[in-house]
C-alpha cells in the first residue's frame, strides 16, 4: 500500500496542505502557491504525480486527489458526482435518473454509472475508474433541478424528486427498470409533491410515463383521486409496455393503456425487499 512515505517531499507536503484546506479538486495555480515553484515547474510536478497515481487529471489545468489510502476504488461516491461539475465547469447539466435516485435515498444497492443530463451532446466516458454516461435533453425537456450538497464543500444540480420520478418512467432503462423506479417512489413517497409531479408530466407531455406513473400511484395506494384522474386524463389509446426492458408479453390494462410485462403481484413485494 502507498503510503505519503514514498512521495517526495515536496509532493507529500502539497497533498498534505491541500487536505488540510478540505480541497479534493484544485488548480494548478492553487498548487503553484502552496509548492512555491513557477508554473512550468508546477505542472511537471503534478504530471509525475499523476503518473505515480496520486492524482486524476480531470480536464486541463484541474485535478482530482486519489485517497492515500487504497487508490481509485477508495474515491467516495459524492466525490463522483462532483467530477461532475469539475469537468462540465460552465456547461449547465443536472445528474439524473438512476444516478439522482441515489442521491435522493431512492435505491437500495449502490449504483456505479453516474448519469448526467445536458442540453448538448457529449460523448460518455471513463473518469479515475467511474462511468460517466451523458445523455442529450432537448431544451424543451431540460429543467426541474435544484443544487443538492453532496459533501461538506461541494454542491451537484440534480434533478428533484418529482423530476427524476418522470425522467425514469420515460426511459426506465436508465434506472435499472421499472422495479427500482416502483422501489424508488415507495422510499420517498412521503416527499412527493403531487401537484408538481402534475404538472412537469402536463409539461412533458410524455404519455407512456403518465400511464406508468398513473398504474404505480395506484397500485401502492398512492395520490389522491384529482392526482390519479390528471394522469388519466393524459393517455392515448395506444398501448405501452410497463417495463420497457422486459419481454413484450403480459396481459393488457385498458385503464392504463398498458401492457403488463411485469408481475403486479411482484410490484407489490418489491416494496418490502
């Protein structure tokens, strides 16, 4: 195991002082106070830890402190979601789906792709061993964030609850399923604001994700009958798969317009596994 030993002086005492201030990402200009050296000099030096493993480059000129203590498996999760933020820098973005059900307490197993929704495409990609898988909204469909805290000094947009509950049912795929989405609603069920739920499904427009919405709020017992009734008063005649990620087969819910690829019986179990 590595140890601050086996770094050089100079190294050991710039991740030393930048611990001490709390920083997990810095710049090069920060590193270039706290070492003493010019910039040239600076950036040879972080090359070489970066080298050795003691840093990530994220993009140009900022970088990310590997844990001394077992490398990059050992990088916390909230440190994952704020790469986020350090890499996009200035680009507006919100982390979502699955990835924003974690850090709303609606998932029971942790989940190792961070998602993140843009209004550009961009590429996914590997970042210090993590997945980050970025997905395109159109401006129409980019909104329903809020700033989330996700260690002491830093700060996420993620998407809120009532938006990462119609995100998921649009595209189930990206939350592990229909399962985790019904699990995910029953944990913050006690949280959920019904009429905005309303009315980002009325904005969307999305109406497979009303059916699903509409057939999981009613089969938990959840929402009030005007709640129930809106969702109703979104759907087409066209029939939907519950669980887009299952077999199409099942029996089929003309109140929902819905096919039932997924056992109601098991919807009710998942809640209580």
């Amino acid at each position: 195991m590595k140890t601050a030993k086996t770094l050089g002086p100079v190294s050991a005492d710039l991740l030393l002082r930048l611990s001490a201030e709390g920083k997990t990402f810095f710049s090069i200009v920060e590193a270039q106070t706290i070492a003493g050296k010019d910039y040239a000099s600076t950036v040879a030096l972080l090359s070489q830890m970066v080298h050795r493993g003691w840093l990530v480059r994220l993009v140009p000129g900022k970088y990310l402190i590997v844990p001394l203590e077992a490398g990059l498996e050992s990088i916390p999760m909230a440190n994952r979601y704020a790469i986020v933020r350090e890499v996009l820098g200035s680009l507006p973005y919100y982390v979502s789906h699955y990835s924003a059900m974690e850090i709303h307490q609606m998932t029971t197993q942790p989940v190792k792709t961070v998602y993140v929704t843009l209004p550009r495409q961009r590429a996914s990609q590997t970042i210090a061993g993590v997945s980050y898988r970025f997905l395109y909204a159109k401006p129409r469909s980019f909104w329903g964030s809020e700033v989330h805290w996700v260690t002491d000094q830093d700060q996420v947009h993620i998407s809120d609850l009532e938006k990462t509950l119609l995100d998921c049912a649009v595209r189930p795929e990206l939350c592990g399923g229909l399962a985790e989405l019904a699990k995910g609603l029953w944990l913050r069920k006690s949280d959920l604001d019904d009429r905005r739920l309303i009315a980002y499904v009325q904005r969307l427009g999305h109406k497979a994700a009303a059916k699903r919405l509409g057939f999981l709020l009613e089969t938990y017992g959840l929402g009030c009958p005007e709640t129930i009734a809106a969702l109703q008063s979104l759907i087409n005649s066209r029939y939907n798969l519950l669980d887009p990620t299952l077999p199409d087969a099942g029996s089929y819910r003309a109140r929902w317009r819905l096919r039932i690829n997924l056992d109601p019986e098991e919807l009710k179990t998942i809640i209580w596994t």
